[in-house]
C-alpha cells in the first residue's frame, strides 16, 4: 500500500513533468528546457568563490534535496549504492 509521501512524491512527479519548461530525463529526474535553464543563468552567473550568489544558491539547492532524498526509504540495494557513493567521493572528491 503506498504510503502518503508516495502518492504525494507521484502528484508532484506528474504537475512538474506537464510543465513546458521543464522536461522527464528519465523515471525519477526532471530538468530545465536548455532555454530556460540558459535564462536562469544569465541572471545567476556561475561562479565558484564560496561567497557568490550562485555558490551559495546552488550549495543550498544541494543540501535541500539531498536530504529529501535521505529521507526516503531505500531498498538493501540502494543502501549498498549509496555507501559506494560515499566511498568513491571520499576517495575521488571530484565526483
């Protein structure tokens, strides 16, 4: 039986892949339309100094759904995924 979050995880899924902008890369990932992500960087142009509008932005975009995403239940398999990932990023930071 589905849980609250599921269903709500699945409303949420279909109202933002329906919009023009934006568009399903695959099961579980959602992207900007290229003109529109174009748009948005014009506003905020990538910067990598820690004090910048667009560091700080996409640090916090970053660390918001990263914990949504540790919320959710994962599978044995998952788990294992997940820990190989921390793994290769403890070893190979750039990943």
């Amino acid at each position: 039986m589905p849980t609250l979050d599921d269903i709500d995880r699945q409303q949420r899924w279909n109202y933002y892949q329906r919009l023009m902008f934006m568009r399903p890369v695959d099961h579980d990932r959602i992207v900007f339309h290229p003109l529109v992500r174009t748009l948005l960087l014009r506003q905020l142009p990538p910067d990598q100094e820690p004090e910048s509008d667009y560091y700080q932005t996409h640090t916090r975009l970053k660390d918001y759904f990263n914990a949504l995403t540790s919320k959710q239940k994962r599978s044995p398999s998952q788990e294992v995924v997940a820990e190989q990932a921390k793994s290769k990023r403890h070893i190979m930071p750039w990943l």
